[in-house]
C-alpha cells in the first residue's frame, strides 16, 4: 500500500474542516484561560490569541495520535501486520512497531485441538508467528491428510471444516 496523496482541493477541504473543528475548542479554552465570554475570544493581545490557537492544535494533535493509535490497533486486531501498517504510514515495519507497540498482539501458541468425527482423527494447530491455523489428521480408513505445505486458515473453525470433510472423505470401508 502506498501512502496517499492528497490533492490541493482536499488540502483546502481538510484545513476549512479542521479550522471550524477547532474554533469552538479554542474558544471555549481561551475563555476559561482568560475570564472573556467565547465570542470575544479574538480580544486581547494578539500573540496570547496566537499561543491559545497553538495549545489548542497540541490538544488535537494528541487526539490526533491516540485516534491513530487506535487506526492501528484496530487494523492489527484483523490480521494487518506492521509491514503492512508501515507501508500505510509510510515508514518502515520497525517504525510501525515502535509506533504502535501493542497494535499486534501476537497470541501465545495455543496447544493443538484434537477432533473426532467418521472413526477418524485430526489436530488442529495455531501457528505461534502468525496466528494462523492449520491441520492433520488420520481418518478411519487409514489414510493420513494434512492441510497443504503453505496453507493456513484464518480461524480455528475453517481448518476444523477442512479436516472435517477430509474425515468424512476417509471413513471406514463397510464390509
């Protein structure tokens, strides 16, 4: 993914947004930081207005950067890695990491899921790097099934599908 560009038209767009995003904010705050009713928030000496404005910009940037925090999070809670998310905020995987320290959790590896179904069996495993699962299994015939060399399964219940009807191909010949 590459990082976006965004065009003069947007540019005028996002700061006429967030110019009337952030007045009432800075109002509200240089009032109480100066006793003056809202609407008279542009009274006094220019250079305290000016620094009022520019507290009220780091207040957002921090919002900025816990919504960003949370982009992140919520991403890496749907299989994003920092690769990815790197190359999203254009940097590298490192700097996403470092960015956003909890953004993906790696789960500790689980021990395997055992399943029985048609007289035959199958483990069902979590790969410990990647979250991902994957399968082998025996099935009653005899016949021993596991899930393809690079294949993996988002979730724990689409490889339990995938032994299953590799289980249910390899019951027991009836006599």
């Amino acid at each position: 993914m590459t990082v976006p560009e965004i065009t003069p038209e947007e540019q005028t767009a996002l700061d006429k947004a967030l110019l009337e995003a952030l007045n009432p904010l800075a109002s509200a705050i240089r009032s109480r930081a100066t006793g003056l009713p809202e609407h008279r928030m542009w009274d006094g000496d220019p250079a305290e207005v000016a620094l009022s404005v520019l507290a009220t910009w780091k207040l957002v940037d921090a919002e900025v950067k816990r919504l960003t925090a949370t982009a992140a999070g919520t991403a890496g809670s749907y299989g994003a890695s920092y690769e990815q998310m790197g190359a999203a905020w254009g940097i590298t995987r490192q700097g996403a990491r470092k960015k956003w320290p909890d953004a993906v959790v790696r789960t500790p590896a689980t021990a395997p899921i055992g399943l029985e179904l048609f007289g035959g069996t199958a483990e069902l495993a979590q790969d410990p790097a990647s979250g991902r699962w994957t399968w082998t299994g025996r099935g009653a015939d005899g016949e021993q099934g596991a899930a393809g060399a690079d294949v993996r399964y988002g979730t724990r219940e689409e490889a339990a599908a995938y032994a299953g009807a590799f289980l249910q191909e390899h019951t027991a010949a009836t006599p």
